[in-house]
C-alpha cells in the first residue's frame, strides 16, 4: 500500500509523520491523553483526512515553529486509532467524525503518528 507522507519542520528540523494503516482491530486502550493547549493566536491548526486508508490531499508538509502550540484535526472515513510516537498521544477517530490532537512542539526531531484500524 502507497501511504503519502506527512511533514512538518520546526524551525528546520523535521518532524516526520507517517500515516500508517495496520490490518485488523486494536484491543489496546486509547491512551487518550492528549495535552490541553490554549488554541489561540500561537496554534498551529492542521486539519487531515484520511480516505480508504490513505492521506488526502497535496499537504505533505507542516511547518510549525519551536514551542508552538500544534492542533491537528483529524478526520476519518473509517474507525481509526491515531498515535503520535514521541509524545505519547493517542486518539479515536470514529468514522465520519472530527477528532482533534494537541499539543505543544517542544520537542524536536522526527516523531512517526501511526494509525489502526478500530
């Protein structure tokens, strides 16, 4: 399967987001446990969706800056458990339903957000 790449650089480091579509259901709880931020003036509001498994659109790089508070807004066609590798944040999208990440990019380097199947 073909997966486009999602990039995002912080002031010239790249973080890298790869969406990934694994086979089957995941019995794992949802960690659930993203970071409240105060979605303002400082936000960084990325809004992606996913269709029969695949990232749409042309976006395939972010740019956000260091410490900038980062919301990224999923959208899904299908159930869907999205992890954010690095930070520890995991969400549900359910099917046809918005689900937002966010978190501040304090840290740098390159962090993989991976998706399953619900």
């Amino acid at each position: 399967m073909n997966h486009k790449k999602l990039t995002m650089e912080v002031f010239g480091i790249v973080i890298f987001f790869a969406i990934v579509m694994g086979c089957g259901s995941s019995n794992e709880d949802s960690l659930e446990n993203s970071f409240p931020v105060d979605v303002g003036e400082n936000t960084a509001v990325f809004d992606i969706t996913i269709n029969s498994g695949e990232l749409a659109g042309d976006e395939d790089i972010l740019r956000i800056k260091k410490n900038e508070n980062v919301s990224l807004n999923f959208f899904s066609d299908a159930g869907i458990a999205v992890h954010l590798h690095g930070y520890d944040i995991e969400k549900t999208v359910s099917p046809g339903e918005d689900q937002t990440m966010e978190f501040k990019a304090n840290a740098t380097g390159r962090f993989a957000i991976t998706s399953h199947k619900t």
